[in-house]
C-alpha cells in the first residue's frame, strides 16, 4: 500500500465518523423538536381555555366597576346632601343653643357658688405663692 491510499483511508474513517457524529445530532434534534412540538400542542389546548376564563373575569370586573362607580356617585350625593343639611342645621340652631348653654352654665354657676362655704388657705412656713395664685381671683374680660 502506498503513501496515498493510507492517507485515502485515513480521509475515508475520519469522514465516517464525522457523518455518524452529524447523524446522531441530526437525531437527538429530530426528538428534541418532536417534544416541543408536543408541549407547544398541550399548552395551547390549555391556554385557549384560560383565556377564555379570563376574559369572562375581565368583563364580570368591567361591570361590577360599573356598578361600583354608580355606587361611589350616589355616596358623593348623599355627602354633599349631608353637609349642606349640617351647614344649614348649624347656622339655624347654632347661634341660640351656643347662648342657652352658657346661660345655663351661668345659672349653673351661680347656684353653686351661692351656698358653698368659701376654701380654706392653707398657710406654708417659709413658702410664697406666685403672684397670680395670690390674689384668689381672677378677673376676666369679656370678648362682647
């Protein structure tokens, strides 16, 4: 055998293993696209499902914001309704109840005072009272 047909034969094993290599790539890849062409097929037969479910969750949502959104209306009314009455209470009646309860504070006051006995002072050795606390009484001026 000669130089060339050693190197022929040579070229020859080395191109048989390089097609058996290919050819066994070629086929794990054949079954790797078999296996996600099946699980692209399951997972669309359960999304269309789902997204038909989640569409009947979307519109049942629309509406119930629809009726929340009525719902948030009429409070808003009512509220407006409320303060209006309140303001309306509060400038009738405000004024007169404000004087009859100082009056009856006043009335109050001056019953209590009439038969209670004045307090004693207590006298303390070797302490003054602060200028204010002094005088017993204070006087007020009135705002009118």
């Amino acid at each position: 055998m000669s130089g060339g047909e050693v190197a022929g034969i040579l070229v020859a094993v080395f191109w048989a293993i390089l097609v058996s290599f290919l050819a066994l790539v070629l086929v794990r890849l054949a079954q790797t696209l078999k296996a996600t062409t099946k699980m692209v097929s399951e997972v669309s037969e359960k999304a269309v499902p789902l997204l038909a479910d989640a569409s009947a969750t979307v519109r049942s949502a629309h509406t119930q914001l629809a009726r929340v959104d009525a719902i948030t209306s009429d409070v808003q009314e009512v509220t407006a309704n409320a303060s209006a009455l309140s303001s309306t209470v509060s400038s009738a009646f405000g004024g007169p109840l404000v004087k009859v309860a100082a009056f009856g504070y006043g009335v109050r006051r001056a019953l209590g005072k009439k038969g209670a006995p004045e307090p004693e002072h207590t006298v303390v050795v070797g302490r003054t009272l602060p200028a204010a606390r002094r005088s017993g009484r204070r006087t007020r001026r009135s705002k009118d």
